[in-house]
C-alpha cells in the first residue's frame, strides 16, 4: 500500500498504521460513527497491541467471540463495543471471502470509480455516504484515483474540509470540526 497522508488520530503510531495497513484503514473507517474521528481511527491501534496481528485470517480463525472480547476490553474501542465488534468480524470475513490475497485487493487493479465504489459499499456496515468518504479518503489521502472517482465520492471529492478524507494533521481536523459544527447549526448535511 502506498503510505498515505492521514493523520487523524493525534499519535503518530496509530496514523502510520492507518497509513501502511489496508485493514486498520478500512477498520477506521467503519468505527468512525457515534464516536470522535480520533477515537474511531486510533482503535486499529489498539485493536493490534490487543491480539497481536491485523491478519483477517487470523482474525476470522479466531472466531467473533475473541473479536468482541477485544472490542470490550477496557478501555472499549467504540461506544458500543459489542456491536461494532460483531460489524468488524463481519467485515474481515467477508474480506477474506471475496479479498483472499489481502484487504488492499478491495482497491488494487479496479477498472473505474464505479466499480471501486460498488466494492466499498458491499462492505457489511458502509452504506453509501460511508463508501463515498471511504472513496475520497482513498483518493486525497493515498493518490488512489481511478477514472472517475469523483462522481462517485460525490461531494467529498471537493475541496470543502468536510470528512476525514481532508484531515492531514491538528489544523485540517479544526478546519472539519468547524465545517461540520456549521453545516450542523445551518441544518444541512455533510453533502450538503
């Protein structure tokens, strides 16, 4: 994986895994809900210093219940641990399912943007603004940018501070927060 510029979580270890490693990227990603954006992304982190590997073999052979376990230990990696422990299991196992070479395969040699969205979104818990961030994460962050890409991030392809995709450091996450604080007081969306 071409290391990437995200720096989202405020230690340096946790953003150069989510920089070299496709899964603790794309587990990131999925936690990034109901919790901060540092929480969220910094999980990956600890979720490896917990079971020792990121391996979604290793990880699926484990089973849900030793996934969940690390989900819940203290201090838990999400506010619902139990759940967003069960999403995660789900996620490697439908990766190591269709991405058995490994989860970067999910964005390796796609034909255009349509396709690399459809195959975001396919992820048990992304829905389509989730697959959308994801896509423009992978575009501004890591230079992954297949033919028309943009249309399918929709908004987040812009230019507007608005998702993680536009974090690459302590200013760049001001800038979101403060989007986001805004379009929340205006009652408008992040694709607004």
């Amino acid at each position: 994986m071409q290391a990437g510029t995200l720096k989202v979580t405020g230690k340096a270890d946790a953003d150069a895994l989510l920089n070299s490693d496709p899964l603790a990227l794309l587990l990131g990603m999925l936690l990034d809900q109901q919790v901060p954006m540092e929480w969220a992304f910094a999980s990956p982190h600890t979720l490896l210093r917990r079971l020792g590997t990121l391996d979604v073999t290793s990880i699926v052979a484990a089973g849900p219940e030793a996934l969940e376990a690390a989900f819940c230990e203290k201090p838990a990696l999400h506010r619902f641990p139990s759940s967003m422990g069960k999403r995660a299991y789900a996620m490697c196992e439908f990766l190591l399912e269709n991405y058995p070479a490994g989860p970067m395969d999910l964005w390796r040699e796609v034909g255009d943007g349509e396709e690399l969205f459809k195959r975001i979104r396919a992820l048990p818990g992304f829905g389509d603004e989730k697959a959308k961030i994801f896509l423009a994460l992978l575009a501004k962050r890591f230079g992954i940018r297949p033919d028309n890409w943009e249309q399918y991030a929709g908004a987040f392809a812009d230019e507007t501070p608005r998702s993680v995709a536009d974090i690459d450091g302590p200013e760049s996450l001001a800038r979101v927060r403060a989007w986001k604080k805004q379009q929340k007081a205006q009652g408008k969306s992040k694709q607004d």
